[in-house]
C-alpha cells in the first residue's frame, strides 16, 4: 500500500479538529486496508514504531534530522535551522525543501508503508560503532525518495512528534466503528441529528431499523416521506424487532449491517458497551492496537474477549480507589485483608523460564534499570511462567528504613552507573498479587485465592523478597494498630482489600481495593514568583513559586512550584482562575526575566500536597510534592505564613519517619 494514502490520511486528521470526524476517517482507512499491514497502519496512524513498552528507542533528534535532510535535499544545515526557527517543525521545513529540492533522485520508487514501517523501526536496533551514521542514512534515503507531503510525515513520525491529534480514545472508537455496526439511537421526541443527517444524505450502507421507527419518525415529521423513499432506495434498509436486534451478532463480518437504529435506548447503550468493553478489556490485557485491530477485523467479539496474557508484553493494573477513613474502609467489605501501603514503584514482574522482565503501572519497561530485581525472581519465584505484582521500594543501607520513593525514582529509568545504585539504594520487593500462573489467567480467582497461590511460589527472603505484609481482620482496633505499625515503619498507609474481589485489568473498582493514608494538613505559603505560561495557560502565569519563612530571619525560603488546582474556565463563584491569579499578582511584580517573573510576597494561599520532600532545588531545603491551591487566604498576611520549622517538623512527622540518614 502507497504511503502517500496514509499521508493523505495524515493531513485530514491534522486539518480536522473534531472527534467523531476524525475517527470516522480513521475507520473508513483501516476498513480498507489489508490485514497484512493492518498492524503497521495502526501503529503509524498513532505516530508509534512501537508498542509503549519496547525498550529500544528510535533514537534520532533534531540536529540529526538537520544533517539528513541537508544530505537528502542539498540545501545547506545552515539554511535548514533558519527555515526551522521559521516555520518550527522539521516535517514542515522538509517538505518546502523537497518541493524546492535541488538534487533529482534518479529511478524515484514510491514509497510503500510497508517499506517504510520497516526501515524506521531498523533505526531502534542499531547500536554501537557508526550507529549514529547508519541511523542517518536510512533516514536520509526515506526522505530522498519521499513526495513532498510525504517527507512531512515521515520526518514527525521520526521525531516523536506527529501532530495530528489522534488520541487513545480515537482510536478504540475507530477500530469500532470499522469493524462492528454503528449503534445509534433517538430520544424520546424521536430527535437525533446524526440520524436524520443519515438518512438525508448516506448512500450505500445496510440499515436495520427497530420495528416502529419509521412509522414515528414520519409521524413526528423529523424527515419526509420521499425523504425516507429515497433513502430507502440509496441503502439497504430492513426491520427487526428488539428482541432480534438484541440478539444479533453486530461484528460486520458476521451480519453485514452497517448501522443498527433503535428507539430504545438501553439497548443501545447496552449494544454501543458491550463493543467498547470488549475493545477496551483486550486494550487493558495487550496495550497494542496493532494486535487488537488485527483480532477485532479477524475474531470480532469473541475474539476481543478471548484475548489472552501473553508473557513478556505488560498488562493495564487494577486500581486503587481513597477510603475516606480506615473504619469506612474496613465497613465495606465482608471479608476484608489489610496490607502495608509500601511507596515505591509498582512493579508488574513477568517470568518466562529463565527470562524475567520488569514494568511499571504506566507499562515502561524497566528490566535493564533492575538486574537486582531480575536476580531475586529468578531464585525465589518457583513457576515456568508468571504474571505477578509488587511494590518495590528503595532502603537506606544504614538504617533498613524505607527510603522516599524520590530515592528510588533515581533507578527508574537509569541508564549508565546501574551496579553502584544497587549499593547505594538496595531495594526490597514486596509482592502483593498474581494474575497469570502456567498458561492459565488468575482474573476471576477471588484475591484469596490468589494470595494463596503467590504464596505458594516464591521463597521469601525477608526484608529484600517478601509478600506485602497482611492482616486479616474485621476489627477495628486491631487494624488500626496495623496501620499504626505501616505508618511507624515508615510506609505510606495501608490498603484495605476484599478478599472475595476478582481482579480488574486496568480499573478501579468498587469492591477492589481501598487506600488508607494520613492526609496531610495545609499550609500556607506565600507566591514569591511565577512562570508565564504557554499553550492554553499562555498570556498568564502558568506556575507560581510557593514559599515559607524563616522564623528567625523573616526571610522568604522556596518550597516548591504550583500548577494545579487553578482552572482555565470559572465554573463556579469560588474557582481561581490563571486569569485571577495573574491579576493579582501582577501589581507585585519585581522583576523579569525571560518567562520568568520575581514577585513581592503580597498574596498568600492555602496548599495542600502530598508529601514533603528534601529538595536541593528550593532555598528552603523542602520540596512540596502535588501541591495543589485549596483557596486564596485574604484574612492572612505573609508575616502569618507557615515557617520552616513546621515544614522540618511535618517532614519529620511523615509517615513516622525520621529523616534518612546522611542524605
Ligand atoms: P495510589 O498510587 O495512591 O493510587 O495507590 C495505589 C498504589 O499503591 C498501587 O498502584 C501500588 O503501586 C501501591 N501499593 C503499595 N502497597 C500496595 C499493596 N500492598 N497492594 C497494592 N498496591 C500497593
């Protein structure tokens, strides 16, 4: 297939700003392409060469690009970046370039998707000597025989940086609209634009009408007679009954219908989710469209739902939901386990014989950032192939105490200095779930169940390789001496879970789990400088600098940066806006410098956050995490704010924690 369709497909969805447009284009492409590069095309309608949890990266930046477009056109580098500081997209600079290109390549070929789907995902494999020249040269050939609008796209898709607009959601409701009929339905007047603009307009396509409809819909006069005639002659229209709709396989390949239009609309929305729940429970269990578009085209809904775990790719995890107190929490469940709430890293492990890979909730892959993680799995964990779950935390060598997961997040996505981190932050995992065992999927074995059978394969080592410490109880009193014991060990809470809950990819579910920790009390800072925004916040300040005071100087000492719990729009009478933030603040203004504002501490508000944290960054040594505007205080003075010896001391009180030691 031409690549210059799929360019032709890029720039519609670029210039198309609505949803429901935008996924009818997408659908309409992939109805029509073949199976063979269904994968590819969807991948390249996302912008991606990969799945999100691929851990090789494509690799080429910006001055790279630079140097292969120069090769490939002729113009100079020089040229390049002054028509980028211009138009600022490369994909716009290469494709004025190609039109004006002085070079002419001989025996020029088109380029095929397929072609070039492969070529760029080469570019993630090339490692080592010459790589960097190797990578430049299959991009400057690409773009050499690319078309003009073609070069646009294949540089963005390049660069990580497609611009089209094309979001998850897009996506999963194109791939339904492909594949399975469009439900629609009327309100009670019998009113719905889609539908009449349906029948004014749509030619060519199967209908099936809920017996009646038509009758009301004349009745009611939302379309005329010959209206309805003519579209009657334009399509495939046909009558089925409620109970026939509701038994229909409405998978296209199956019944050949194109839309199915009710009046009742419980069923419909029960027909429009049961296609979108599948779509989504296969998304949740293999996060790969690619995958999904080929089984949705092939397999329809019993094939979404059939899709299993395969090992070595991650799963979506189930969620967590706040309890508002440790009784509530305890209340709603008839069997109910409490664990330490450990703050680390939710690990996602997956064995495969002597293979073991490592991701986080978001599905990165972090296998090579932990060969200590690896290690431990592969020497206590007694199964050929598993899918199992844990919260991995970072300890301080000195004392054994559980480390901020500030620490730990220095590992994350480490690259180089790996083997002296393990010494420095050695990490203890505590393993807390199950979900796939030898071939088989755990989903709808009650958590009890599947504690058990974790249980039954690891061999703990503990303090390094355990299972989350658990209590199962009903009373009050001695789940609260459990959480006290959680928060005087240094963890964050707990989580109060139902032992009789199945497992969930990718939701929080009531009757799932419950967390349980100490809410932080509010503080009261000043705004000692702001960031002028860009994008939706441009025009005013984006991000305002919080500070405390020193009780014994009186002097402003920051503590971290606020963007959230300001709204673009008023909603209500008490929301802040940017607009009135920045209103307020501007009479203040010292100083400025770049997007940089210097503000006199005038206004004060109330925070609240989640954590306290060291901070080298801030004067005043702390750094809020989350902060989030509750209200503006304009009872208060900044001689009241809160000082630096309440933010040592609410640090030090944290989860019953002392300080790390020596850090
Ligand atoms: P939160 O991120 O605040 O929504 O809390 C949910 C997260 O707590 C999970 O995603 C895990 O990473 C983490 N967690 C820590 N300890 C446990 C535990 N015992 N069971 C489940 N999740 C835990």
């Amino acid at each position: 297939m031409e690549y210059s369709k799929l360019a032709d497909l890029y720039e519609r969805l670029e210039k198309e700003p609505a949803k429901l447009k935008k996924t009818e284009y997408i659908a309409n492409f992939i109805a029509q392409t073949p199976s063979s590069i269904l994968p590819a095309v969807i991948m390249l309608i996302q912008g991606k060469l990969f799945p999100q949890w691929y851990e090789k990266e494509i690799g080429v930046a910006s001055k790279m690009m630079v140097k292969a477009i120069a090769l490939s056109t002729g113009f100079s580098e020089a040229y390049i970046m002054e028509r980028f500081a211009k138009l600022g997209d490369l994909g716009l600079v290469a494709e004025e370039l190609i039109k004006n290109k002085k070079q002419v390549t001989l025996f020029q070929k088109p380029l095929t998707i397929e072609l070039v789907y492969t070529n760029l995902r080469k570019l993630a494999e090339i490692e080592g000597a010459g790589a960097q020249d190797r990578k430049m040269n299959i991009v400057k050939e690409l773009i050499a025989f690319a078309k003009p609008k073609e070069a646009r796209y294949v540089v963005r898709t390049v660069l990580e940086e497609l611009r089209i607009g094309v979001a998850e959601g897009i996506v999963r409701d194109a791939i339904a609209k492909a594949y399975f009929c469009d439900i629609l339905w009327f309100d009670a007047s019998m009113n719905n634009p889609r539908i009449t603009e349906l029948i004014k307009s749509c030619s060519n396509a199967v209908f099936i009408f809920e017996k009646g409809t038509k009758e009301k819909l004349l009745a009611r006069g939302k379309v005329s007679k010959d209206e309805f005639e003519r579209f009657e002659r334009n399509n495939k229209v046909s009558e089925k009954s409620l109970e026939e709709i509701k038994g229909m396989n409405v998978w296209k390949k199956a019944c050949g219908v194109d839309y199915i239009i009710l009046m009742d609309e419980r069923l419909g929305n029960e027909l429009k989710a049961n296609i979108l729940g599948a779509i989504e429970w296969a998304w949740f269990l293999r996060p790969d469209y690619g995958d999904i578009t080929l089984v949705a085209k092939e397999k329809g809904i019993e094939g979404l739902k059939n899709i299993k775990i395969e090992v070595g790719k991650p799963v979506y995890v189930l969620l967590a939901e706040k309890a508002p107190s440790l009784q509530e929490a305890l209340q709603e469940y008839e069997h109910a386990a409490i664990e330490f709430k450990y703050d680390g890293m939710r690990t996602q492990i997956h064995k495969k014989g002597n293979k073991v890979m490592l991701f986080t909730r978001r599905l990165e892959n972090v296998t090579n950032a932990f060969p200590d993680l690896v290690e431990l799995v592969k020497n206590n964990i007694k199964a050929e192939e598993c899918v199992i779950e844990g919260e991995t935390i970072g300890i301080d060598p000195q004392t054994s105490k559980p480390l901020p997961f500030q620490y730990l997040s220095q590992r994350i996505h480490r690259k180089y200095d790996i083997h002296r981190l393990i010494k420095e932050i050695p990490i203890q995992v505590n393993l807390f779930d199950i979900i796939y065992l030898n071939g088989e999927m755990l989903f709808n074995k009650p958590f009890r169940e599947r504690r058990k059978i974790l249980e039954s394969i690891t061999n703990i080592i503990p303090g390094q390789f355990q299972l989350a410490e658990q209590l199962i109880t009903k009373d009050l009193k001695e789940a609260e001496a459990f959480y006290k014991k959680a928060l005087e060990m240094g963890q964050e809470g707990v989580m109060v879970k139902n032992l009789d809950a199945i497992y969930q990819p990718g939701k929080r579910v009531a009757g799932g789990w419950l967390k349980v920790k100490p809410v932080m009390e509010t503080l009261d800072l000043a705004i000692t400088g702001a960031l002028w925004g860009t994008g939706k916040r441009s025009g005013w300040f984006g991000s305002f600098i919080l500070a405390c005071r020193d009780q014994n100087t009186g002097k402003f000492l920051e503590c971290g940066m606020l963007g959230t719990g300001i709204k673009e729009k008023k909603t209500n009478k008490e929301d802040i806006t940017f607009k009135d933030l920045t209103e307020m603040l501007k009479p203040y203004v010292e100083l400025e410098k770049g997007n940089e504002v210097k503000i006199r501490p005038k206004i004060v508000i109330e925070v609240a956050y989640e954590e306290i944290q060291r901070s080298p960054n801030y004067s005043s040594g702390y750094a809020l995490r989350f902060p989030r505007l509750i209200r503006v205080r304009w009872d208060k003075d900044v001689t009241e704010i809160d000082t630096l010896e309440r933010i040592k001391y609410l640090f030090s009180m944290q989860r019953g924690r002392e300080s790390p030691t020596k850090r």
